[in-house]
C-alpha cells in the first residue's frame, strides 16, 4: 500500500530552519506531484506548497520555504527558512496522480501522518 512518512519536525526559534523530508512507497513517485499542507490548532489545512516539476507556494511562504524532490529517493523535502511563530502546525506531505488543482486539499489521493513544527518567539 502507499505510505508517506514525514520527519524532521521540531522546536525552534523565530528566524530559524527547518528541512522536512517525506519518504514515500508503494507508488511510482515520479508520476505524483507532491504538495507539503499544514494545519494549525483550531484552522482548516491550508496549501503550502506543491511540486510535479517545478514548485509552487502559497503566498505566506513565498520566499521563505523551498519544496524540492528526488525521484531516485522518493523523498520530496520542504526547506524553510525565516520561520514564524505563525508557522507552527502539523506539516503534512501528501500524492496526487491526477494533477486537477494541487493547492487544494481534495485533490490529494494520499496522505502522510503529519509532523509537528512549532515556532516560538
């Protein structure tokens, strides 16, 4: 079956770094765009950002958080930068093979457990 495992979470200060990588299975990943959502406590999960070929953000995180992938890895990564107490939520990775509107939630086949990241101030 298909898995998507996320790690690198964590603690860390306002202005900090964080690289979350998502390690996937049981699908051909260079097939799926990949999208990296959040959700903070008591707010709906919101996009990211998203990569087939090339990334996209949404604007909160435009210039801040970079998605990269590697197919030979199966591992699609979300490097941010510049974090913001309002940054903190589960970070979830998620697959989509059919592509129809990769910054919503409901176009994603497959889900990830989510990590924690928390930004304080």
């Amino acid at each position: 079956q298909v898995q998507l495992v996320e790690s690198g979470g964590g603690l860390v200060q306002a202005g900090g770094s964080l690289r979350l990588s998502c390690a996937a299975s049981g699908l051909t990943f260079s097939l799926y765009a990949m999208g990296w959502f959040r959700q903070a406590p008591g707010k709906e999960r919101e996009f990211v950002a998203a990569i087939r070929s090339t990334g996209v953000y949404a604007d909160s995180v435009k210039g801040r958080f970079t998605i990269s992938r590697d197919n030979a890895k199966y591992t699609v990564y979300l490097q941010m930068t510049s974090l913001k107490p309002v940054d903190t939520a589960i970070y979830f990775c998620a697959a989509d093979y059919r592509g129809s509107g990769l910054d919503y939630v409901s176009a994603y086949e497959y889900w990830g457990q989510g990590t924690q990241v928390t930004v304080s101030s």
